[in-house]
C-alpha cells in the first residue's frame, strides 16, 4: 500500500478539490439530503453533503438518523445509484419528419456533460463496471452510454457503516473499492480529527492530486501519515464484518436452473406487487422499451427509449398474449437473471449486494432469503 | 477505459436508427397476410442471410420484427411477409406503395441450411412460418445439386391461409417433394386434413443425416422437433426459429430473454438441442 | 399384383407384427377400391369393417346445418381407417369418403374380432399397432384444438359463416414477434 501514493484532505480539502474538478470542467455529482432521503444532486460546496447523516436499512424500511460525528460519507446508499446519469430513464433515439411519402430521420444528439460522481460506493462502482460490459462492450454497443461513460470522473468512497440490507462482501463487490476509480476516499473521523485518505486511480486522478498540492495554500492537503493509512485500512475490514445481509453464491446458477419449478416461487408471488421498485433501484437492470410518440397529424414522430422492468405484464407480450402472465414467472424471470443467467451472459453475476430491492420493496421481499428458502428446500 | 472500436459505425443512437425503403410494390397473400416489396431509399440494399429479420418501423406507431423473406443474395427488392395482427403490422397493412417505411437490421442467427450440404433437407413450416423459411428454400434451389432430397412439410389453419401457392407448385417441378396439410378443411378442399407433424412419418428423407429447419408456433416446432427426433433425427440437426417480444434487435434492451439466451442476437435460429431444456418450462 | 399376404407386412401399420400373425389377419381381408366421390362407409351404418389405405385419399367428415360438410381428418396411403368395429355397438360415428381414385385393404370387422378373441397373444399384439396409431391421431387432434395458428381475431372457421359478426378484438394488441 505504501508505494501507491496517498494523501489526505481536510474538509476544507474536499472543498478544494470540488473546486479544482469544477473549474477544470466538470460538473461535480454528489449526496445531499433531500427529502428524507439521500440523493445525488450537483455539489458545488461541502456544506451541501450530508453531514452527520445516517441510515437505518431493513427489508420496506429506510429512515435517516442522526450519526453525531459530522461524517459526511456516513449513510449507506439512497435509493438511485447513478445509473440514471449514465442511462438515463427517457431517452430520444431518433426524430423524423414527414412531408407527402417523404420521411426525413434525425439521429438525436447524445448530451454526455463531464460528469465527476462524488461518493460512489464499491457495489455502485461493479454495477458501472457491469453496465459497462452490458451496455457499452457489446457487438453494438449503447453509443450514447458510451459516450457519457467516457466523460465521467468518478471519486470513490469506502464503505465505512454498511446498511441493513448491505450483502456486498456475498457478492465480492466492496466495501472497499478496488479499481475502476479515478481518486478514491476513505473518510476517517478519529480522535485525530475529521479527515479523508485520498489515493489516485488513474492518470487523471493523479494529476487531480497534483493539481490539489500546488492548489493548497494552508493544511486542508497534507501527505499522508502511515497512521492514516491503517485507519484507512481499519474502516474497509470493520465494514467487511458489518453486513446486514449475506447470500452463499455457492452453485448459484445451477441451483436456480434447476429449480425453475419450486413452489417457493409461488410463495414469492403471493407477496410481490410486481411494482418494479426493486428493477428501478438496481442499478444493474438495464431493460428498456421504445415508445413512438407523434403529433396529431403525424408529421412529426419522435422515438424515445425508456426504462422497462421484466415485473410487467406487457414487457414479454406476444401477439395473443404474454410469455410471463404470472407474477411467480416475473419474480423468477428477475432474481434467476440476475443471479444465474447474467453469468452465462456477461460472465459476472448481475448483482452487487447493493441491498437497494430489499430497503424500496414495499412488501420487504428479500432475495437473499428467497433464495435462501430455495437453497434450503423451503416451499 | 471504455473506447469505440475502431471502424465501427457510431451514430448518437446508434443501431437505434432505421434505413429508410420505399414501398415498391405489395402482395396480399390471405386475408390478413400481405407481402411488401421495399427498395432502399439510398439505393444501398440490405444484405442479410436467411432467416434473419429486421425490425420495421411504421412511422408515428411503432416498431415490430419480421422475418425477411425474399432470397439472400439475389438482386431485387427485399420482401417482408406480414400479418396484420397488431397496431404496427396494421399500419404497415394500410402502407400505400411510394411510402416509406423504417428498417433495422438484418438481425440475428439464420437457418445456415448449408449445413446440410450433403445431406437431405426437411423444412417443416407452420402457418405463417413459411415466409422465414423461404430464403433459405430458395438457397437450396439455387445449389440442388449440392443437396439430396428435400422436403417441405407444410401446415395452415385453413387452404385460404396457404401462401405462395404458385410457389410452391413451382418447388415441386423443381424436384422438392411438397406436403401440404390444413387443421380445418373446407368443402372444396381435397388434400390433406390434419396436423403437419403426421407428414414427418411419411416424407422420403434419410434421418441419420437430414437437417431440419422448422418454423411456426413455438407449441408446433415443440411437437415437430420431437416427432423429427423420434423418426431418427439428431436434436442438433433440428433447428428451430423462437418468437419473442424484440424490442432492439441487439440484446441491449432486455425483452427477448429466454433464461440466459437473448433471442434476438443468439436466436431467433437455434438448435433445438440448445433449447430442448428451456422449452417445455412453463412461462420461461 | 402382390397378394394381400404379401402385401400387408409393407404396410407402415403392420410393419413389426409377427409374419405368422399377418397371414392370420390376411384371411379376414379384402381388396376394395372406390372411385373419387365414393363413401367407404357413412356415420349411424353399422362398423363392420376396417381399411388400410394402399393409395389415394380417404376424407373423414362430418355434416351439420349451415356448417355443411366438414372435414375433421385425411387418411393417405400407409394411414388406417376405421375403430368402431372395436368399440361397441360398433357404428359409424363419421362419414368416410374418397376425394380421389382410392385402393384399400378392407378387414372383416367381425372376423378380426374373433380371431383376436380366439388368440388373446394376436389381440394384444394387434391392439398394440391400433393403439399406436389412436395415440398419434389424439395428438394430433389435441394440438389442432390448440388452433395454434389462429390470432385473437380468429374464430373457429368451421364455424365462421354463423359467426363472421362477432370478430373478438385484442384492445392491447401489440405485435412485438417475428411472424
């Protein structure tokens, strides 16, 4: 760890290198409380961050308290990951326009703003890196995604207070981040002070960093001390042994093809409200549907892309009928994507522990126990 | 970091964006079948194996796949079989010829009926099946001499539903041997009455080498495979062409799913020893 | 010209059966022919009788009012026709006719019986070649009810002309598939 290049920033410190990002173009995307809730919203100044706020996850529950250490990284994960920033829910494809037989086809210019996420969490940044194979390397790639993919600066963050649904550590996703980073934080809040170990993760995050000492006029940068860094190391293996849920992916896959017809299924649906909730808080779902929409007389059509979830009955519609009318295929067809036929797709399993389908479902269904149920025989 | 591959072709909305055709001239086939006729407005023709579809776009409606179902790699406009069964397919009924309509792809895997070079060939179509297994008909005919017998056993709900009539007469002259067979008779009609499966037991083919391409409703090729299997044939010389809501035609959008397959980029044409697994589970 | 003996072993519905047991069933059989148009039999006759199509083509229907005639199944050459000479009170429960010039082997009803009654090991192995056959036509019969070729616009069209009015519609319908 020694020989990778640390430093650490006060608050005033990640002050200034909101400023440093910001005046070299990029929009600064970070956590705010807004309406009882942590969301992302653009960060202009450390006050905006949540301060002191943390939450309390279970299966349908979510409630911010009060953490008392002015931690501004001390929540878990709101309900958005930042998908919606790079895949965002509408999206114009295409507009054209009619005169007589003639059409006219406008390919829609893809808005890619520079991007710096501020605070992305380790099952967020596996869930970038899976909709990076899923949306961007593929024999056609999702050019729009790409294209804001590319303008994107990400600052990580160590997980340091997992959630109650939290099972990364499962899913060998976090809580600490690994790669993929550009600069990655780890708050510490000790009786040394209030501060954050940063270390690059890539040449712009270095120059990043570079900019940071030249930038800094008192001790808001200072290079880092080997204390620091065991405090650093301390909050991701505490973090480790703090998850609220765990799932054995032991044979996940085959254990799910091979149980297509347990009643547990069943069991699952007389529950599920097929409300989506859990597709539009997983920040892997990536299913979309097209919707033409077209003035009254026709001239001008628009194609939008929109977020679909597998959970309706139209989404596997065939003249006559749906391949999925029952709630108990939808519920199957989700979790055994995710967790098994993901891995024959894009060789990683679709989930990254994120807990987010358990905190937003509204009837507490959580694939880890369901899944458990099955593992174990359960009806 | 994520970078584009060099060459290829990167629109904003990429694959998103249909061609434009022009409708040359149309073909009403039945009652709520009709063929269209398209020419490329930009006089660049789509080339496409058998098999494979497209996705049509009906300005201001939406958008459907639908199998092409001219020959591959023969000059001439490029052929949609359609029915009308829905909004789109609707629209695209009511096209008028000098109309323009969208077009993406081709997509997907095809019949690659080459493979049974050497060998006799069995099609066996339901329906509206047919259309899909045209090109791929018309791909044996072009190279006879490199196949042995071939075979087409042919299923419709009612002798008014039988497309290319003239067709298939012709396929006959040419040395295919054609059986046709309707689930409902009418007064005048004198051939066959009964289920399409009951022609695998009495079509002329060699089992231990035929390859067989079928196409029709999936319960159809469910019990054609399994009647071509128990005459001899190897499940991974009977493919089948799957049907599932395609939205993108590329895998990105998610609809098409069938366990771990995206039919629209692994399918529509697959093995049925590949799905042989998959089929019978309800609601998959 | 080939004696019915030597006839019937070649036949896709014997094939299998023990030779001697063939030459035991060939002294219940006949050769009949008929002429396009011709009835084999016709439903409410009494069931005496069962054919193993050589050629042509044998239509079994049935008639109702406004319906007209109706063909419910063809029998080709290597196909069987006729079960009620197995099932009391043996009658014909559908019309069978010729649509073209026809050559069949026609087995005395009463005969067979009672050569399948007098040698139940004969009975078993025919019953077993009837069944067979049975199996594959109520298949068959199940999935054509299925009318898997129909839209959610179709009505049944052996019906059609009483019901051409009531066309039942699909409000959603959206054709998201490859026809």
């Amino acid at each position: 760890m020694d020989d990778i290049r640390g430093m650490v920033l006060l608050l005033p410190g990640l002050q200034l290198l909101i400023d440093v990002l910001r005046e070299s173009g990029w929009t600064v995307r970070g956590p705010t409380v807004r309406d009882g809730v942590v969301v992302h919203a653009e960060i202009e100044s450390v006050d905006q961050l949540p301060a002191g706020v943390g939450d309390l996850q279970d299966g349908a529950s979510y409630r911010l308290r009060e953490r008392g250490d002015g931690a501004v990284f001390g929540y878990v994960v709101g309900p958005q990951g930042w998908k919606s920033l790079l895949f965002p829910s509408r999206e114009l494809l295409w507009s054209g326009h009619r005169t007589g037989t003639e059409v006219d086809v406008e390919p829609a210019d893809v808005d890619a703003p520079r991007l710096a996420l501020l605070g992305v969490r380790s099952c967020d940044l596996h869930a970038l890196e899976i909709h990076d194979t899923v949306l961007a390397k593929r024999a056609v790639p999702d050019a729009a995604y790409l294209s804001r993919r590319e303008n994107t600066f990400i600052i990580a963050v160590t997980c340091s207070d997992p959630g109650g649904t939290c099972f990364c550590v499962s899913m060998g996703t976090g809580p600490v981040p690994d790669k993929d980073f550009d600069l990655t934080l780890t708050e510490l809040v000790d009786q040394e002070g209030h501060r954050f170990l940063v270390q690059p993760g890539s040449d712009r995050g270095e120059h990043v960093l570079d900019e940071l000492m030249t930038r800094a006029v008192g001790d808001e940068v200072l290079n880092a001390a080997r204390t620091d860094r065991c405090a650093a190391a301390l909050v991701g293996s505490k973090a480790a042994q703090r998850m609220g849920r765990s799932l054995d992916t032991d044979g996940l896959r085959d254990l799910l093809y091979a149980n297509a017809e347990h009643p547990r299924w069943d069991d699952v649906a007389s529950r599920c409200l097929a409300c989506t909730n859990c597709t539009l808080v997983c920040p892997t779902c990536f299913c979309t549907s097209v919707e033409d929409v077209s003035d009254l007389s026709g001239t001008q059509t628009e194609r939008w892309r929109v977020w679909d979830s597998c959970f309706t009955n139209d989404f596997s519609y065939l003249h006559g009928g749906s391949v999925r009318p029952s709630v108990r295929s939808r519920y199957r067809q989700w979790a055994t994507h995710k967790l098994a036929s993901w891995v024959d797709q894009f060789g990683t399993s679709g989930c990254v522990g994120c807990g987010r389908c358990i905190t937003w479902c509204p009837a507490a269904i959580d694939i880890t126990a369901e899944v458990g149920a099955i593992r174990s025989g359960e009806g | 970091m994520l970078r584009q591959a060099e060459g290829r072709h990167m629109l904003p909305g990429g694959a998103m964006v249909p061609r434009l055709f022009r409708l040359a001239d149309r073909r009403q086939d039945t009652a709520d079948t009709f063929t269209m006729m398209l020419e490329p407005t930009d006089g660049v023709p789509l080339e496409f194996i058998p098999g494979q579809f497209t996705m049509m776009s009906a300005f201001g409606i939406g958008e459907v796949p639908i199998s092409v179902s001219s020959p591959a790699k023969v000059e001439g406009p490029l052929q949609h079989t359609v029915r009308d069964v829905g909004s789109v397919t609707h629209a695209l009924a009511r096209t008028q010829i000098g109309d323009v309509v969208g077009i993406r792809g081709p997509y997907g895997t095809g019949w690659d009926v080459e493979d049974g070079a050497g060998a006799d060939v069995v099609l066996v179509a339901g329906g509206i099946g047919l259309a899909p297994l045209r090109p791929a008909m018309l791909d044996v005919l072009r190279h006879r001499q490199r196949y042995g017998r071939v075979v087409l056993l042919y299923g419709t709900r009612t002798p008014e539903d039988l497309l290319f009539t003239d067709e298939l007469k012709r396929w006959e002259n040419l040395g295919v041997e054609v059986l046709v067979t309707v689930d409902y008779g009418t007064p005048s009609w004198t051939g066959r009455v009964g289920l399409v499966t009951t022609l695998i037991a009495r079509a002329g083919f060699d089992p231990r080498s035929a390859l067989a391409l079928v196409c029709g409703p999936e319960v159809m090729m469910r019990f054609t495979a399994m009647a071509l299997i128990k005459r001899g044939l190897s499940p991974d010389r009977v493919r089948v062409s799957l049907e599932r809501n395609m939205r993108c035609g590329v895998g990105l959008c998610g609809h098409c799913q069938y366990r771990e397959l995206f039919v629209c980029l692994d399918g529509p044409v697959l093995p049925y020893a590949r799905v042989a697994g998959l089929i019978g589970v309800r609601e998959l | 010209m080939r004696t019915i003996e030597q006839y019937l072993p070649d036949h896709p519905f014997f094939a299998g059966l023990d030779p001697k047991a063939v030459a035991v069933v060939a002294a219940c059989a006949t050769n009949v022919s008929f002429k396009t148009g011709e009835f084999l039999f016709r439903e409410g006759q009494s069931a005496d009788q069962f054919f193993v199509v050589r050629r042509g083509r044998v239509a079994l229907q049935v008639h109702g009012p406004a319906a007209g005639t109706m063909v419910v199944d063809t029998a080709d050459a290597g196909d069987v026709v006729g079960w009620s000479w197995l099932v009391p009170p043996y009658h014909w429960l559908f019309d069978a006719r010729a649509v073209e010039p026809t050559g069949a082997v026609s087995f005395d009803g009463a005969c067979l019986r009672d050569k399948c009654e007098q040698d139940p090991q004969l009975g078993y192995e025919l019953m077993k070649l009837v069944t067979h056959v049975m199996f594959n036509r109520l298949v068959a019969a199940r999935v054509r009810l299925l009318d898997l070729y129909g839209t959610t616009k179709s009505t049944n069209p052996l019906l059609s002309p009483l019901l051409s009015e009531t066309v039942i519609s699909h409000p959603g319908a959206t054709d998201a598939a490859p026809s």
